[in-house]
C-alpha cells in the first residue's frame, strides 16, 4: 500500500493526527527524526498521549517499545512512555500493549500514552532503537504541515531509504547516538525509574485532593495525607483500594472514595507488556481555607 493511503487510513483512524492543513497542530509540539533508514514523527495532544507514527526503512523486523520513548523536561526530569492503545481492544487482550513490531518496509501508527510533562516543557525526545538513540528534533506547526506533505509521497515499494528520501523530497533530521558500553546519567534515570525484573510501575493520570471532612476541620486539622494500596489490573482499573495508613476523622473513607472514583492509572508492564500490579500511593488532601 502507498503511504499516501496510509495515512488516509489513519486520518480515518486517528483523528487527532491532523497532517493536512486543520491547524490542531498549532496548538500541540510535534517532533521527527528522518534518516535513510527511519521516519518517526510523534504528535502529543495531552498530557497523556502521543501519537506515533513509524517508517521502518529495512529489511529487518522493527520492535517498537513503549517504555523506549524518553522524554526530558527543561529541568532535566524524566519520564517514559508506559503503554501503546492497542487498535482492536478485547476482554482477554486487555486496551494496551507495551510493544508493537513493524514489519520490513512498513509504516505503523500506534498512539502511546504516559504520564508525560508538558510539551511545551520539553527539552529532549529521544526514542530508543536497538540500543541507538535517536533524538528527534523538535517541529513549528508550519513545518510540520509541510513535512507531512511530503512524507505522504514516501513510497516504501522502492525499497532503499536513499531513493525513498530523494523521491520525497526528504532530508535528514535530528540526531542519532551510539552505545558507548557505559552508563550515562540519562541511563542510570532511566533504570531507576524501572522496578526488578524490567517492571515498569504503574503510573497515576489523575489524582485529585479530596476536600477535608468537617471532623477533621472541627479537630484543627488544615492538611492530611492518607496512605492507601491499590491493586490495578492491565488496563490500570482498580480492583481494590485499603487504607494502609490512616488518620481517623473520615479522612480514611473519604480517600478511598476519592481514589475508587476519580484517580485513573497506566497499568504496570513487565518485559514490556501490561500486567496486574499493586501500588502505594499518598492521597493529599486539600488545605483547608483560612
């Protein structure tokens, strides 16, 4: 298929993908990287997705991970991509997959989620293949309308990423990097942020504060901060929620509500795939007015 109905396909799929002129991607940062080898342009519309779209120019199986998507902020913090959508969810499957494989000469679109920082905080967008980083450069809404023009002229029949390119009208972006054998800062984030046995914990969407009960306003109480267990299945759900350190004064009840109802999650993934997890978190409870 010419990549051109490719992402007709995916105009259909994803509509958030806008590569033709509707003016969605002045309002969100887009990155690319381009070489003879690979095209990957990513999109974020939120605080919690991205998509994701993939060339693989050789003649070799391509295995995307969700967790080899590092993004750095401007003050040198790290996060990761947790889990991609899966296109076609079932009850047995689950909604994500932490890993997608694209075939030789093929084109993939996936949209990945996590809790990622702001766009517009974004210093660094590397994606991790084989080892080799390939840090995307970061694209204007203008320039990015235009890069997909042309991207749509890619045609992977010809099967050599030179001619592909020159046909296109494509040039080089952003940068690649090697392993160099030793771990690097960027590294050692990385491995600290993932728990034994390549388990990625599970990541909090949303949390917001419950307001204080009125005992623990009456009792003088202007903060609290519960603890509380969760068990997440691997489409992030709660299963149950307990208290593993309360405070009394309703304040025990009312996270638990709190966190059953209105929290969201990404599930944990271990060797790259969703699994049942369970997580500690702290509920903060907001300060009561003076």
């Amino acid at each position: 298929m010419a990549p051109a109905s490719l992402f007709r396909r995916l105009l259909l799929a994803l509509p958030g993908l806008l590569f033709c002129g509707q003016g969605a991607l002045a309002q969100s940062s887009s990155f690319a990287f381009i070489d003879s080898k690979t095209i990957v342009t990513l999109e974020f519309s939120g605080s919690s997705e991205a998509t994701l779209n993939f060339f693989n120019m050789t003649k070799y199986l391509v295995v995307l991970k969700a967790q080899n998507l590092w993004l750095v902020d401007d003050v040198g913090a790290v996060r990761i991509g947790q889990v991609f959508r899966r296109e076609n969810p079932d009850p047995e499957e689950g909604n994500y997959s932490g890993s997608y494989m694209v075939e030789a000469w093929n084109y993939k679109a996936v949209e990945i989620c996590g809790a990622f920082p702001p766009s517009q905080t974004l210093r660094q967008v590397i994606l991790v293949l084989g080892g080799k980083r390939l840090v995307m450069q970061p694209m204007r809404s203008a320039a990015m309308e235009e890069l997909a023009a042309r991207i749509q002229e890619v045609d992977l029949s010809l099967q050599n990423g030179l001619e592909i390119l020159e046909k296109a009208n494509l040039s080089s972006r952003g940068s690649m990097s090697y392993p160099t054998g030793e771990e690097d800062e960027l590294d050692q984030l990385i491995r600290k942020m993932m728990g034994p046995d390549d388990t990625n914990p599970p990541r909090i969407l949303s949390r917001p504060a419950p307001q204080l009960t009125r005992e623990a306003r009456q009792a003088g109480l202007t903060q609290a901060q519960v603890k509380v267990s969760v068990s997440l299945d691997k489409n992030g759900l709660i299963r149950e929620a307990k208290v593993v350190k309360g405070m009394g004064y309703g304040l025990d009840e009312r996270a638990l509500t709190t966190v059953r109802n209105s929290w969201t999650f990404l599930p944990a993934t271990q060797y790259s795939e969703p699994v049942d997890a369970v997580a500690t978190v702290l509920v903060d409870f907001a300060a009561a007015a003076r």
